[in-house]
C-alpha cells in the first residue's frame, strides 16, 4: 500500500472522539477503506482525511448518503474543483433549512411565552377567586 504515517482504529476514534463501532460503520458503508493486515485494519492518510470529511459533514448535518457523494466527488477526474462546486450547493440548501428550523424554533418559543402569559393571567384570577371565597368563608363564620 502508500508509504507515509499509519494509524490503528484506536488512534483513529481516539483522535476523532469516537467509537470502534463508529469507525468500523463507516467501513462498512464504504465510506473508508482501511488497508487489511490480518484482522488488523491500517489506517492510512486517505482514511484520516475521509474520516474528517464524514464527521464533518455529520456536524453540519449532512446525511450520510450526500456524505457519500462529496467523499466520491474528490476521486473523480474534475476532483476537488467538483467537490467544492457540489459542497457548495449543498451548504445553500443546508443553510436554508437551518434558517428554516430557526424561524419555526423562534415562533414556537414564542407561542410558548404567549401561552404562557395565559395560563399565568389565568392562575392569577383564579387565586383571586380562591381568595374572595375564602373572605367570604371566613366572614360567615364570624357571624
């Protein structure tokens, strides 16, 4: 295989913050492909740089399958170029679901704080009531 450094799984997840588990997943989606010696799997820089782009793309909240497509657009012959041109569109729609889910966070905290509002108004004329009656309980006893 490539000269250069290498990595076992444990040093892979370590450096990465995650699982065996998760690091053999992406191995068996196809996303990375360790060098085999063995039962032992050799990480090498490809694998590392892939395994970025995965964990990355995962932080952004790209699902998997359009990790897949950036991850394959590297290899192919207009290379990078393909790649940035894709991510980029993607990062367009990404962004605008973002803003999407933000806009419908915003207006359910503030249906929140309306409802809120309500029930608060409502306990308190409710306690009022309690209150007046309690008076009124209190003043008929005495008489």
């Amino acid at each position: 295989m490539t000269s250069g450094p290498t990595w076992t799984i444990a040093q892979i997840a370590d450096e990465f913050g995650v699982t065996h588990r998760t690091v053999r997943h992406y191995e068996d989606l196809g996303l990375i492909s360790p060098e085999r010696r063995g039962t032992q799997r050799i990480y090498h820089r490809r694998d590392r740089t892939r395994l970025a782009l995965i964990l990355r793309g995962k932080r952004l909240g790209f699902p998997l399958e359009e990790i897949r497509t950036i991850i394959g657009l590297f290899d192919a012959p207009r290379g990078r170029r393909a790649q940035l041109e894709y991510v980029l569109g993607q990062i367009d729609e990404r962004r605008a679901d973002l803003e999407q889910r933000l806009r419908d966070v915003q207006d359910a905290i503030a249906e929140l704080g309306e409802f809120e509002r309500r029930c608060r108004a409502d306990l308190d004329r409710l306690e009022g009531t309690e209150s007046d009656a309690q008076d009124g309980t209190v003043q008929n006893s005495r008489s």
